[in-house]
C-alpha cells in the first residue's frame, strides 16, 4: 500500500468518501488530498498503526463549531420558510412563536388566532416534515456512498427510490391505499422499505456480476433497475387510472397534504434508521481501508454493510413514504458538506443531517412561492440543482479513475 507521505502519490478529489489524512500529510501533496482507501488510514491509534508505519490523523477540525454553524443555517431556513407563503406574518411575532415551542419556554407572541393557526397547522407541519425527509435523504446518501465506496451512490442512483416509490405504487393501487396497516405498521412504510431494499439489492448484485462492482457499472446497474421498476410502475399505473393523480404525486414528490399526523408517521423510523446509521459512523471509516483491511481490524465487512444499507434504506422508504420520490439530496448534500468538513464519517453524518433538512426546506419554499398561487413539485426544485450537479461529480470522478 503506499504510503500517503509520498511526493508520488496524485493527487485525488476530496469529495471521495472515507477518512481524512492530517494536515501534514496534505500539504505534502498539495492541501486537498482525498480520503483514497488505498492512500489513508482512520484517525484511531490502533487502526492507524496497523494500516500504515506512520501515524496519520484527521485534519484538526472544529466539529463543534461546524455543526453549531449547520444548526444555525437550518434554524434560519425554518425560519425563513415560516414566513413565506400568501398569508404575511411578522417576523417577531413568527421567531417567538417558534420559539415557545421549545422545551422549557414559554414567550407570549403577538400572532392573532388566524396567524397562530396558519402558523402552527399549515406552515409548521409542512417545515418540519420537509426538514425531517431532507434530513433522511441527506444521510441515506451519505451512507450508501460510504458503504460503497463510490461517490456517485445515492437512494436515485443504485435503485432505493425507485424500489421504494414502486412498493408504495402496489401499495397504493391494490394493498388499501396510505391508511392500511400491517401489524400496525403503516403498510406505505413498510412496502417502501422492502423496495428501497430490493433495488438496492438489485443494483449491488447486478452491478457486481456484469461490471465487478466499479463505479460506473454499479450507476449503470442502477439506472436498469430504476428504468425496469418505471415500465412496472407504468404498467399498474394504467391498470388502475383512478389512483394515476395520487401516483403521480409521488413520482414528483409533494408536501402538499403534510399535516402533524404524516409527521407522527415518519418520526419512528426517522429516528432508528438514524441512530443506526449513526452508530456505524466509525465503521464507514474501517470499510474506507477495504474489506482485507476492515476484517484484520476486527469488522465484519458483509455484515456491516447489510446492517447499514437496511438502516439507510428504511430512512429512503420513511420519505418516500411520506413525501414520495424526491432526487439528487442524498447526492448533493453529502458532497457539499464534505467540503467543509472532510470525508470522516463521525462528522459528516450528523453535518448531512442538518445540511440536507435546510437543502429541502428552502427548495420546498421556492416550491411553493415560484409560482404562486400554483406549486412546484418539490423534486422538480431539486433536479434543477441537482442534475448539473451530478455531471460534475461524473467528470470529477472520471478524471480519477484515470
């Protein structure tokens, strides 16, 4: 393996997944060196020593004040968002309204009755629901990136969307619609959790056994599977054209119908997909090194990658579920904020989190306010940002794989 000090080594894209080699080390190459599995180690005493002779630590960072400053930039966009719309509220009266919501405080506001309603159960439900899916995409697409090692993986590019937004279809058109229950467990959910699952799958094994799991042959595997799930979304559409408007609002993504109940919906398995993803942050970095590598530290690389594509999977099939097929976060965000905050994923799963919540509300404020009194569907926001993007990050990766 070489090691990273070399005057040798290329120089590759710091938008790579995986961990960050000290600044020393970087400035012998030039500043921003990628975290390159075969070029870096985890900023772990034991991990470090084992993979390379010499010591290589993560970059000093300030993760306290990186992520005060995300949470700041999604206050903000909340916010921001809370004030936008046909019916004007004022700015004070709407910042403390917000916050006598919080625990522990109570603020007499100036909103009248009508602005309290509109406030609390048309814009909030709204905000927090959007903040809530952004939040899932954003880390979902960080994981997939990190469990394979590819920076163009995300819940639209290896099958997860549209596996998720295909069960949710059956669901929707043969299974009772949004309100049937399995188990108590809403039957949308649940369907779009074996989908994103099964696409995922899918695109993993197809990519694997055409084109050896590389980059380009696991997008390529991904974009057949999206392709043949559409013709089989298409097909049930047109066997059942009274349930053709309700697809199509998934297709496109909406939060037009958010209410409170739709966010009671998502929370719980918001909240376990998460700290599941979250608790295998130190294990994303291990997998960084490679399988070999991982094993003789004492991970289970199989393993751990089916626990955290289920994890990322199921916070896929909660925004599917609740807000239908909204591309390019997961692809996005997880870029943007490895920019400011390097590759390791201790900081770059949280950072994700609130980064991709603040993304989605301000793309669904510009949703609904372009074109006001009509409304935007919010994937259509999204794919304006995020379609130019993903050409970047494809000739950036390119160029690497040179």
């Amino acid at each position: 393996m070489p090691e990273t000090g070399s005057a040798s080594t290329t120089e590759v894209d710091a938008s790579a997944p995986g961990p960050v080699p000290d600044s020393a080390a970087a400035g012998e190459l030039g500043g921003d060196l990628s975290a390159n599995p075969d070029r870096s180690a985890i900023d772990d005493p034991a991990t470090t020593s084992a993979a390379s002779p010499r010591r290589l630590t993560r970059r000093p960072a300030r993760p306290t004040i990186a992520l005060l400053a995300a949470t700041a930039v999604l206050l903000l966009a909340v916010l921001v968002s809370s004030l936008g719309g046909a019916a004007g509220l004022p700015v004070l009266g709407t910042t403390e309204a917000l916050l006598d919501k919080l625990p522990f405080v109570d603020i007499h506001t100036g909103l009248g009755p009508v602005q309290l309603s509109v406030l609390n159960e048309i814009r909030l439900p709204r905000v927090v629901l959007a903040t809530l899916v952004g939040a899932l995409l954003a880390q979902a697409g960080a994981a997939y990136q990190g469990v394979f090692r590819n920076p163009l993986s995300d819940s639209g590019t290896i099958g997860a969307s549209a596996g998720a937004g295909m069960a949710a279809t059956l669901v929707i058109v043969y299974g009772g619609g949004p309100e049937h229950t399995v188990a108590g467990i809403g039957a949308v959910p649940l369907a779009a959790f074996v989908g994103a699952l099964g696409g995922v799958l899918a695109s993993y094994v197809l990519g694997t056994l055409v084109g050896r799991g590389g980059t380009a042959s696991l997008i390529l595997a991904g974009v057949a599977v999206s392709s043949f799930v559409g013709a089989v979304q298409t097909f049930v559409m047109q066997r059942s054209t009274a349930d053709v408007r309700q697809v199509y609002s998934w297709l496109f993504g909406s939060f037009a119908a958010s209410d409170w109940s739709l966010v009671r919906l998502a929370l719980p398995y918001a909240v376990i997909s998460v700290l599941i993803v979250s608790v295998h942050a130190r294990h994303l970095d291990v997998l960084a090194l490679g399988d070999d590598e991982a094993a003789t530290l004492g991970l289970h690389p199989v393993r751990t990658r089916l626990i955290v594509l289920a994890a990322a999977s199921l916070a896929t099939a909660t925004a599917v579920a609740v807000s239908g097929i909204i591309g390019f976060v997961g692809l996005v965000v997880p870029h943007v904020v490895r920019r400011v905050a390097g590759p390791g994923h201790r900081l770059l799963l949280p950072m994700s989190l609130l980064v991709g919540g603040a993304f989605l509300v301000l793309a669904d404020l510009l949703a609904r306010t372009a074109l006001a009194p009509a409304e935007l569907p919010i994937g259509v926001v999204t794919s304006f940002v995020g379609a130019p993007f993903f050409l970047v990050i494809l000739r950036a990766t390119r160029e690497r794989d040179r």
